[in-house]
C-alpha cells in the first residue's frame, strides 16, 4: 500500500501489528485519529502506556490488577474456600461474565505444553499449592475449569496429584464444553452451566 506520508506509514505498520487488524483497518483508524480532536490520541496513547507500566500481577492469584492484590481477591463478598484455576486471565473474564462463580480464581498463565515446550514450573502451579497447603486461608474446594484438550487434561491431572496429600475436594467443570475447543470461545449459557454442573476429578 503506498501512503502520502511517512508518519502515516508508521502508524499504519504499528496499528497492523495489533491481533485481528489488517493494514486497510489500521489506516481507518490512522486517518480517523488525525480528524479527530488532538486530546483524543492523547488520551488514548496515556491509557496504553499505563497499561503497560502500571498493571500489576495479583500476588495471590496471578490475575491483573491495579494494585498488588486484585479487585476479587480483596472484595469481602467472594467466597474464599472455593479456587477456581483457570488457563489465563481471558477464562478467568469468560467466567465472570457467567455471573455463576463467586470464588476466588488461580490463572495459571497456560498449560503444560511438552511439543511446546511448557514446562510445570513455567506456570504459576506452585503457588497454587501453597495457597492451598495454608491452612489459614481454608480453601476447601479447587476448580479445575481448563481447555478441554490433551495439553488442559495433562495439567489437570498434574495439579491434582499434586495436590492428592491435602484435604482439599477437586472437582472439574462440566463437559458441557465442547471436546478440543478453547474455553475462551465457548459460549456463556454453555460455560455457566459447565461451573454448575461441575463435578469430582477422576482420572
Ligand atoms: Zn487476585
């Protein structure tokens, strides 16, 4: 594509870069921000910077946040005997967005990957075993809601004899996800009944 200007170029190129985005919808947007009113960049420069310095990793459950605990973590009204461990941050919203859970979540940043090369210790598995293994924080109940595929079933089963010496009951969510999708594509109805349905791990 060839572009009047060199700085409309730049910004085409690192707009395209973006997930989903092809060149054609990066130039829209590009020329969209030049009419609009300055203060509209500014404000939308700033919010990406901030995102990137100052969103934080909860100490807890690895989600992100604005503050070294996260917003469910510290709220009073979670039931905190419950975990529920999800792949990655964009399960943990899907679930949320259910309305069906009120736990507490451990986002794991993956699965055990070996053609991938993802190891256990690449993943956030042993400070979910400490959380459990503190008896003062009496967590009672470990969800394990992971991708219905080899690589979320390896994890599983990893997690739980892990976690077989401790007085802890693990269940899985309902297969009422669909065999060898992604949980972040399955549909809400579908998903919430998934955490209802949910049911002891048996391997
Ligand atoms: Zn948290």
């Amino acid at each position: 594509m060839e572009y009047p200007s060199k700085l409309i170029e730049d910004a085409v190129n690192e707009i395209a870069k973006l997930p989903g985005i092809g060149k054609k919808t990066a130039l829209r947007m590009a020329l969209h921000l030049l009419r609009a009113n300055e203060e509209r960049t500014q404000l939308l420069a700033d919010s990406l910077v901030n995102l990137r310095t100052k969103t934080q990793y909860c100490t807890h459950c690895h989600n992100i946040a604005d503050a070294p605990v996260c917003a469910i973590c510290s709220s009073s009204k979670r039931d905190k005997q419950t975990v529920c461990v999800v792949e990655n941050t964009t399960d943990l919203i899907a679930i949320e967005n259910t309305s069906q859970f009120n736990g507490l979540y451990h986002v794991l940043g993956g699965v055990i990957s070996p053609l991938e090369g993802v190891s256990p210790h690449d993943l956030n598995i042993d400070s979910l075993i400490n959380r459990v293994k503190d008896l003062s924080l009496d967590i009672k109940e470990i969800i394990l809601a992971l991708s219905a595929t080899m690589e979320g079933d390896t994890t599983s089963f990893f997690i739980t004899k892990k976690l077989r010496d401790y007085p802890v009951k693990i269940t899985t969510i309902a297969r009422g996800v669909p065999i060898g999708s992604e949980l972040e594509y399955t549909d809400e109805i579908t998903l919430g009944r998934s955490i209802l349905g949910r049911k002891a791990y048996e391997h």
